[in-house]
C-alpha cells in the first residue's frame, strides 16, 4: 500500500473515532437530558395533582379528572393515581392504569421517591404527607416527544458524521496529495539518473523540511557515488597499467629467448630477471588484494590486544633483513607505566608499519628511520622520522592517493600502492595519519591511533 493511501486511512480512521465519540457523547447527554427532563415533569404532575385533590373544595373526582385530561400540559398517555396509607387507591386520573405492585410501593415509602421505566412508560413515585398522614403518588406517561426529538438526534448525528468523513477523505486527500508532490517530483528525477548520469542532482528548494533534507541528503549520497565511481575506475585504469608493465617484461624476454640461441648462462640470466618480474607482480597483487579488501573489514572484527613496540620490533627485524644497510630506531620512554596496547588488528597493523618503515628505508639518503612511540590516555602516537629523498609540496599533498609516486621516485621498486593502503588500515582502525616537513627538512609520518 502506497503511503499516500496509509496517511488518507489513518486521517480517517483518527477523525471517524474523534467524530463518532463526540457523536456518542453528544448523544448519551442529550438522552440523559430527556431521562431527567421527563422526569422533572411527571415529579411536577404527581405534586400538582395531589395539591388539587387533597385542597379541594366542592371539586368531585371526576371534574379533577376532567380537569387532568385538558390540562395543556398533559403528558402523552398520562395517568396520576394515589394511594392512602394501607395502599389503597383513592384516586386515579384514567381508567386503565398499570396495577402497582406492593413491592413498588414499599420502595417509594422507603425511598421517598422512585422513578422506573416499564416498557415505554415510565413512572414516579412520591411519597406526600398530609395531615399526618403518608399518601403514596404514581404518575406516569409516555415521552413520545422527547424519543421523537432523540430520534432527530440520531439521525442528524449519523447523516453528519457521514459528511464529515466524506469531507474529510476529500481534504485529507487533497493535502496528503499535495505534501507528498515533493516526493513524487524526487522519484520521477531518481528514475532519470542512470550510472552514465551520476553527475544529476536532486533540486532541494527553499525550504527547511525533511523533503528538502531528504534531497539533500541523496545529492549527498550521489556525490559519495560518483567520488566512488571515480575511483574505481581510476584504479582499474592504474591497475592495469600496473600489471601491463611486469606481463609485458615477461612476455618480450621470453620470446627473445625462443627465437635466440642462447647460451645457458643467457637462459638462467634471462630466467632470473623474469623471477624478478613474477616477484615484483606477486607484490603488486597482495597489495591491491590488501588495498581492496579493506572495505570488507568492520572496525570491531578480528579485534585483539595488540602490543606496539612488540609489533614494530617484529616490523624492524623484518624490514632490516629484506635491506641490508637499513637502519631502524625505535624510541620509547621505558619509565612508562603503562605498555602501548591497543585493540586492533595485528595482521593489518603489521602491514601498515611494515610499509612505513620499508619506505622510509628506501626513500631516506641514510636508509635510517627514527621511530617515537608515546603513549596518552586515549591514544598512542607514532612518529616515523627519515630523511627523505628531495620531496616536493605537490608531491606531499598526493603521497596517499593510489598509484600516486613522487619525483623522488625513479629507479626505485614499487607501484605507488603502500602509503595509499597504510592510510586505509590507519582509518578503519578510527585513528589519522598526517604526514609533514620538520624544520630540519625532515619528513614526518604521524599515526594517531586510539586504545578504545
């Protein structure tokens, strides 16, 4: 069911309660209104008829009946009778009253006053006393005209209510339809935008609703798309460039083998180049499987406690053995207190200080880094200090982009996919990683990573 027709439902369903309550109340006090107005009356008849009877003077029965009956305040189907002390009647205005049961009469002396429905009449009984003496008077009639008026009633309510809540369809219609045009208008443009059209946006308007939040937001969500579209294709385009350079090495020196005759010293050379090839492209495809996989990672799985200076221990004996003149020092207050432990993921993490070192080895004039560890309350910081081969500003704001080298760059191994993928771990695990020229015109890599 579309949410127009859920609003229209509920806006009648919320105003048939609201109408039929107050449809109901309106009702149930009008009945109760003629319950006590009747009863009023026929109290008002009892009291009239036993003040004639009992101070009459010369009158006879039948000229009070007489009277009783064109009185202009008659009641429809009216009889007055009244009952001495022993119950018996001693006076009554028609002929063919309703036989009070004892029963009754003993409640109205007992209560003073009783009022009850039999059918449709309904009947009042009060207790009079007269010259110390205890009469009991019935009056009862049939209230044709207040049914009849209740009856007007009911059906005005019911004839209305229906009104209302046809009117009310008809406007709940009407504004529903026009406060969901905004959406119909975004969902006829989201039709329109394809994947060759991510460069269309929504129009959001001049006003501050959640309409125009909702636009915005999905032009937001568009831009986070085509930045990600963008990307996507840039590292396939890079990427296969990348594989393109080993494949081709491989292809041309063994085809230059097949159709020379070389000597087996030739051979093994040419086999150990393309060794070199094959190495090379084996690293290339561990860190675009690393850099794309990242995005499969949650921030919170795999997590354990991980020890930093045992961890970049670990990294340093491994980077010095892969370059033999490397140097790697690792700084750390040792009247700490506290180890530098943080909950991440040991896997990723040695990737990511593995490359910073085995960067900074192969970039720096010295092949030196100098590593800072410290420890906050909330987070530990590491700094990885070389010094770097000429480096310009350009070259600094790019140096985490993917496939992105410097000038500094040439005839040294790799693919421009290390730092890019150093960045990646640092974030998903919620921490910063900034890199800077220190006064000494050394290059400074800063990670931020928090304990949680």
């Amino acid at each position: 069911m579309k949410i127009r027709n859920k609003l229209i439902l509920i806006y009648l369903a919320i105003t048939s309660v609201l109408v039929s309550f107050f449809c109901v109340v309106i009702y149930i006090q009008s009945k109760d209104y003629r319950k006590a107005e009747f009863k009023d009356r026929l109290r008002k008849e009892a009291l009239s008829a036993a003040n004639i009877y009992f101070n009459k003077k010369g009158i006879s029965p039948e000229v009070l009946k007489l009277l009783d009956r064109n009185d202009f305040t008659v009641l429809t189907n009216e009889e007055i009778v009244i009952f001495n002390s022993k119950n018996y009647v001693i006076y009554e205005s028609g002929e063919d009253g309703f036989k009070i049961q004892k029963e009754v009469l003993e409640k109205i002396k007992a209560q003073k006053e009783y009022y009850w429905v039999d059918l449709k009449h309904e009947f009042i009984g009060i207790l009079f006393e007269k010259n110390n003496q205890n009469y009991v008077i019935v009056s009862y009639a049939v209230d044709n005209y207040g049914f009849f008026k209740l009856q007007n009633l009911r059906y005005v309510l019911i004839i209305g209510g229906l009104c209302i809540l046809f009117l009310s369809a008809l406007t709940g219609w009407f504004f529903v339809e026009k406060m969901l045009n905004p959406i119909q208008q975004i969902i006829r443009k989201i039709d329109k935008i394809k994947a060759s059209q991510l460069g269309e946006r929504l129009e959001v308007g001049g006003e501050n609703d959640e309409f125009a939040q909702l636009a915005d937001r999905f032009n937001q969500m568009l831009d986070r798309l085509q930045k990600s579209f963008l990307a996507q294709k840039a590292f396939v385009s890079h990427a296969s460039h990348e594989l393109r350079t080993p494949l081709t090495s491989i292809t041309g020196q063994i085809q230059v083998s097949l159709l020379a005759d070389d000597s087996p010293e030739d051979l093994k050379k040419m086999i150990q180049s393309v060794l070199e090839d094959v190495k090379q492209l084996n690293r290339l495809s561990n860190n675009l499987l690393d850099l794309t996989s990242l995005t499969s990672y949650s921030t919170n799985s795999n997590l354990t406690l991980v020890n930093v200076l045992d961890k970049l221990s670990r990294v340093r004996d491994e980077a010095i053995k892969k370059n033999n003149f490397g140097h790697v020092l690792i700084k750390f207050d040792l009247d700490e207190e506290e180890i530098p432990e943080l909950l991440g993921n040991p896997p990723l993490l040695y990737t990511a200080f593995y490359n910073l070192i085995d960067n900074g080895i192969k970039y720096s004039l010295d092949q030196t880094v100098d590593i800072e560890v410290r420890n906050t309350p909330q987070n530990i910081i590491i700094q990885f200090q070389n010094n770097f081969l000429q480096i310009t500003e350009e070259d600094l704001r790019s140096i985490f982009e993917p496939f992105k080298r410097g000038s500094n760059s040439k005839n040294k191994d790799g693919h421009g996919v290390g730092l890019s993928l150093v960045k990646g771990i640092i974030e998903m695990h919620l921490g910063t990683i900034e890199v800077s020229k220190t006064d000494q015109d050394l290059i400074l890599f800063e990670v931020c990573l928090p304990k949680r």
